[in-house]
C-alpha cells in the first residue's frame, strides 16, 4: 500500500472503500468487488484524488446509501 493510506482513519477508509465500489467498481461482477480490491485501487489513484473522494463522499452521505 502507498505510505498516505496508512494516514487515514477508519471512517475515512471505510467512505473511500463505498465510493470505489459504487463508482469504479459498478460494472465489475459482485465478487470482484472486496475491500481488498477497493484497498488497491484507492492506493493506485494517490493522495490528491483520494482526498477529493473523501470531500465528495461526506458532502453526498455516500456513507448512508
């Protein structure tokens, strides 16, 4: 994993984690879509990125979906 990651909370991980399923993840079959996986692609995307996600994700509630 890349050295930002392990700089985020649990919450902000677990946002991050919905909105790589629901929006990157939407056209994949269900078993492909594992935290592990979403743990991967979040690390790929990189620190910038990741931190609009987080903004977006609390701004939209995508934590209550």
């Amino acid at each position: 994993m890349s050295s930002f990651y392990h700089m985020l909370s649990d919450e902000e991980r677990r946002i991050l984690r919905k909105v790589v399923k629901k929006v990157h993840f939407k056209h994949y079959p269900k078993e492909f879509c594992t935290d592990y996986e979403a743990d991967k692609m979040i690390a790929a995307i990189g620190p910038e990125v990741v931190q609009t996600l987080i903004r977006l994700g609390k701004d939209f509630r995508i934590d209550n979906i």
